[in-house]
C-alpha cells in the first residue's frame, strides 16, 4: 500500500492524527495556489479551508492508484474557477481596506516583478492556472495534466501562450526589448 494509500485509509478511519497529517502534506501547496489564481489572501484563506472540507468529504472517491498531490490540487484550482465565477457574477467589494501600500522604494526590479504579477493576473484562466503550477509551484507536465485534467500537450502548449502574453504585456509597457524571446523570460522548462 502506498503511503497515500494508508493515509487516506487512516483518514476514512477517523483517525484525527492522519486528517492533520494530510492538511500539513498539502496546506502549502492548496494555498499557494489560491493565492496566485485569487489575488487576493482572505479569499485564498476562504477557498483553501474549502478545498479541504472538499478533500475530506470526497476521501472515499480518491482512486487509489493515482498519487493524492494532483487529486488534491485538482480541487483547488475547481475552487479556485468557482470562487471566480461567483465573483464575476456579483458586485465586487473594495479591495481590503487594511492592507497598507507598499512603501519600499521602487527600483526596476519591483517594477518587473508588479509587471509579471499583473501579466500572470490578466492571462486566461486555464493559460495562468498552469503557469503557476509549472513557474511558481514547479509542478512536471505530467502533474499539471491531470490537475486540470488535459493532455500534456495542452499543457504545454497553455504554458507557451501564457510567456508569450506576458512577453507581449512586457513588451508593451517597455520594459523587455523587442527582440527578446520567450525562453530568456521564463526558466525552468524541464
């Protein structure tokens, strides 16, 4: 039996010790993606407690020859699409109040970072779903693939799109030059 395997079972056991063990093996992971795919902490903090209630009421459907990780960060980034869906629909609220502004002195490194960010932010969501998995989290093809359950090409033709739009975003905006190409924006391609 695989550890993920006894995990789960300890789980479906009741087993108070296994259910914070499985929290702990993914909180990390559960709510980085939140918080990259949301944008903003409170609703990550909100969609990743439902990720988990979503986890543990759907235990008993996990198919154990699958590894857990993927079947896990599935559900959040379907959370994730819902919490957006939800949101796109009502009236948005103000952003939160109490967060101060950043006051650190600008130079044209935070500049290119904001940039990234808000280029990642404005990608569509399938495009900026698997760029943070790949970039962010490091997550292989493979394990993007049945996160968002699409082939590995779809994956890895999703990825490129998403450098080019931000490429094209940074272009715009001056702060890349014309002729420079997607592979010097973003490493890690395995």
């Amino acid at each position: 039996m695989s550890p993920d395997a006894a995990l789960v079972k300890r789980c479906l056991s009741g087993d108070p010790a296994a259910c914070r063990e499985l929290v702990e093996r993914f909180q990390t992971d559960v709510l980085a993606v939140c918080r990259r795919l949301l944008a903003h902490l409170h609703d990550a903090e909100d969609v990743a407690q439902e990720v988990f209630l979503r986890v543990f009421r759907s235990l008993n459907r996990w198919d154990n020859t699958h590894p857990l990780r993927p079947w896990v960060l599935g559900i959040t980034v379907n959370r994730c699409r819902t919490w957006i869906g939800r949101r796109g629909r009502g009236p948005e609220l103000a952003d939160y109040l109490h967060e101060a502004p950043d006051r650190r002195p600008a130079d044209d490194s935070a500049e290119m970072i904001r940039e990234i960010r808000d280029a990642v932010d404005a990608l569509r969501d399938e495009y900026r779903e698997v760029f943070v998995l790949f970039h962010e989290l490091g997550r292989s093809y493979e394990e993007i693939a049945e996160v968002v359950g699409r082939p590995v090409g779809t994956v890895k033709t999703w990825l490129h799109r998403a450098r080019l739009e931000i490429l094209e975003r940074l272009r715009t905006r001056g702060l890349v030059p014309a002729d420079e190409q997607p592979d010097t924006l973003v490493q890690g391609e395995e």
